[in-house]
C-alpha cells in the first residue's frame, strides 16, 4: 500500500444489528402484548421497529476517510457532518474491544489529538485490522512533511 492510497473505513452490519438489537427485542414484547392483550401494541411495535431501523442505517452512514494528509468522518442521515482532521495532530491510538467484540472480530479506534474541535475521534464497530500500524506511519510521515516535531 502506498502513501498516497486512501482507506476507506465504514461500521461493519453486524455491528450496526447488535446496537439496533435491544430495540428490536422492545418491538417483539410489544408484537408479544399485543397477541395478549391489546391490538395497540401493535402501534408500538412499529414505532420502535422505525426507530430500530433508522439506528441501523444511521450507523452504516457513518465513514471514515484516512488519507496521507488527513482523516476525513462522515456521519448523517437527513443531516449530514464533515469532520476532517489534519494526521500530523494525531497524537495516541487506543483500541478497545468488548468479548462480543472479540468474537465478531470488530473494535473500536479511539484517536486523540491536539484539534480543539476534534480532541477524541471515534472509529466504532470496524473491523480489526492492522489499521494502527497505518495510521501511525501516516502520522509520523505528516509530522515530517510539515516539519512538526514533538518537543516533551
């Protein structure tokens, strides 16, 4: 891969399904207590199976752009929002994992910077990849460029 190759980065389905699940398990009890006790829940139902799907498609909205000279974080259904932050800022790399995240082979990406407006960035529900490795010579390769250097 070269420096000048852009990764393009989304949530991964199963990902977004997991974080829709606790809502679609509320539309089966509400499908439950309608079939027992009143055809009104069934109103219910569909109101948080709407609300399950916007969340699923609102997590796969979300991109993430790294190129050699900045990440680049795209969210937004109705409302979009641009995000860019220049990699020379970027300063620690943390990746997070729960079991079930283990299991799925997915992590989170947690990037602190120095950026005012985007001090902690976010990667949520990407696959697990060597993406830390990427990153930091991006990084480190940026800093060169623009004669940046780290005094401590």
């Amino acid at each position: 891969m070269t420096q000048n190759d852009e990764i393009l980065l989304r949530p991964a389905m199963l990902f977004a399904f997991l974080k829709a699940l606790p809502l679609l398990t509320l539309a089966i009890t509400f499908l439950l207590l309608a079939w027992c006790l009143s055809l009104y829940f069934i109103l219910f139902s569909l109101v948080v199976c709407g609300f399950a799907w916007y969340r699923l498609l609102y997590i796969r909205s979300f991109k993430y752009q790294i190129t050699a000279e900045y990440i680049l974080l795209t969210q937004g259904i109705f409302f979009k929002r641009i995000d860019q932050l220049e990699l020379f800022r970027v300063k620690d790399y943390i990746i997070t994992q729960s079991f079930i995240m283990q299991i799925c082979k997915l992590m989170y990406l947690t990037l602190k910077s120095t950026d005012a407006e985007n001090a902690i960035i976010r990667f949520q529900g990407i696959p697990e990849s060597n993406i830390i490795e990427t990153i930091r010579e991006r990084v480190l390769e940026a800093r060169k460029s623009n004669n940046i250097y780290e005094l401590n």
